[in-house]
C-alpha cells in the first residue's frame, strides 16, 4: 500500500515562507519514474494542481504561483518538496502531493493558513 505523507504547513504572515515536503512510502512505487505534483483545496473550491514536476525535473506552474513556489524532487528519499514564499491569503488551503497521472491513494494533507 502507497501512503504519501505531506507535511509543513502552519500559519504564516502574508509574506512569509513555508516549505512543504511529502514523503512517498512502500517500495516498488517507481517514484523517480513519476511525474509529481502539489495540488491545493481551498474551502468550498475543487482540488487544483498548482505545481508539477517531471522525472527528468522540468517543473511547471499556474499562473497564480508562478515565480513565488518552486517545486523540487529527491528521488533519492522519495521525497517532494514545495517551497513557497511571498505567501498570499489568497493561498491558503490544504496542499497535497501525488503523482499527476495515476494518482495514489491521496493522503491527509497539510493544512496552511496565510494572515492578512
């Protein structure tokens, strides 16, 4: 069984910085293979993919995050990461990990909360 595992969120001045990681568990997951992604669910609004990254680390963004997160990979520890700066109120929301295609199970999410 996959299990993905997102974690540092938290509460942040708009502004500020956060650096997410999500950490893809079981063997044989074929994760450096994987184009990964970091979507995000707002309160009342449908999950969006916000950033990608592919197996040879072309990255892609949406517009609304473009040259503020920067989506990185260690494929190494089958890790994600999704650094994140010049936060915004208008992002927050509970950020998740997955392969973009072929999702795994999704995990629980990090929660993160930018102050006005």
């Amino acid at each position: 069984q996959v299990q993905l595992v997102e974690s540092g969120g938290g509460l942040v001045q708009a502004g500020g910085s956060l650096r997410l990681s999500c950490t893809v568990s079981a063997s044989g997951t074929s994760f450096s293979m994987r184009r990964m992604g970091w979507y995000r669910q707002a309160p009342g609004k449908q999950r969006e993919l916000v950033a990608s990254v592919t197996a040879n680390g072309t990255t892609n963004y949406v517009e609304s995050v473009k040259g503020r997160f920067t989506i990185s990979r260690d494929n190494a520890k089958n890790t994600a990461y999704l650094q994140m700066n010049s936060l915004k109120p208008e992002d927050t929301a509970v950020y998740y990990c997955n392969a973009v295609i072929f999702n795994w199970p999704w995990g629980q999410g990090t929660q993160v909360i930018v102050s006005s």
